[in-house]
C-alpha cells in the first residue's frame, strides 16, 4: 500500500490487492461472529451441547442433585456466547508480539500471502473453503466440515475500490457464506 498526495492505493498493476494491518481484539470477536454465521449441520451444534451435558452429568453424578446438576446445565448453556470474548482475547494477546501484518492476495494461483515481522505464510485457493463478509472485514475459513478461521483481512486497511477488488476475487475463488452471501 503506498501513499502519494494524500490517496491511497491498495491494487498494484499487477492486480494484487495488499493490506497492512494490526490484528486487535474487537477484529478476533468480528472474526469469530463472522465464523458463527455459517450453517452448521445437526451434528455440530450437538456436538457444542456435549460438554456442558458432560459436565452437568458428572455434577448431577456428585451431588444426587438433580436441582444443582440442572443448574449448573443452564448456566454454562448462558455462558457460551462469553466464549467468544474470551477466545478473541487470546487470539489478540498471541499475535500482538507478532507485530504489524501485511497480506497481498492475487488473483492468481498465488492466493493469499500472509506475512508478520517473524513467518511469511501462503495460502493457495485451494486449500481455502470459503469466506463470510461482516460490516468490518473479510473471514477466511477452512473447507468443511470444520470451517476453523483461517485469516482475517480488516476493511480499515484497504480503500473502497480496494474493499471491491478483494470482494470480487474472492467471490471469484471462494464460496461466500454468511448475511451478505448471495440467495440462490
């Protein structure tokens, strides 16, 4: 990204679009929202109810209280949207020492280059399962069936014409999941 009388210019000639960027924690809570809004399948959000119906089992096991157990069922049933604070937090705190980023993504067989002050990653198209906009930036996920976050791109690095570009490739490259995905 380069700067010239006040304009900034985020797509080189060879229409690579490039960001850089500090990941901070509000970007980490964006990503994770973002990740919730692909469709799971039954199995998944069964499998999220797994561990608190362990643990209200095993409470329910050592206290012959069916009263407690419940309790303690609801209770971390009323605590799982706090995870996603707590884990943004975390992301936030690893990578801070990692310093500022700079992605370029290609439209290209190059896909997406990730780069901090100490490791260089490269991520092909192919090894991507798709993408979810949020208002704030782009969420880069893992094929199915997990669809973990793979990278976060925020739109405060890039200008609207940037914003656009990076859109266009990646609903050129990728499956765009989420409320701005397309109804078919």
């Amino acid at each position: 990204m380069t700067e010239s009388s006040g304009a900034v210019h985020d797509i080189d000639a060879n229409d690579v679009v490039e960001l850089r960027f500090e990941l901070r924690q509000p970007d980490w809570q964006d990503a994770f929202r973002g990740r919730a809004q692909v469709p799971q399948g039954v199995k998944a959000r069964l499998l999220g109810l797994l561990g608190p119906l362990l643990f209200g089992a095993a409470v329910l096991i050592l206290t012959r209280d069916g009263l407690v157990a419940g309790a303690t069922f609801c209770g971390m049933l009323l605590g799982l949207p706090l995870r996603r604070g707590v884990m943004a937090a975390r992301q936030a705190r690893a990578g801070a020492p990692l310093g500022p980023w700079r992605a370029t993504v290609a439209d290209s067989g190059d896909g997406i280059r990730f780069a901090g002050t100490d490791m260089e990653v490269r991520r092909g198209w192919g090894s991507l399962g798709g993408y979810v906009e949020t208002a704030a930036g782009f969420v880069l996920l893992n094929p199915a069936p997990h669809r973990l976050v793979v990278l976060y791109l925020p739109k405060r690095a890039l200008s609207a014409l940037g914003i656009d570009r990076l859109r266009e490739m990646l609903d050129g490259r990728l499956n765009r999941y989420g409320r701005y995905a397309p109804r078919h």
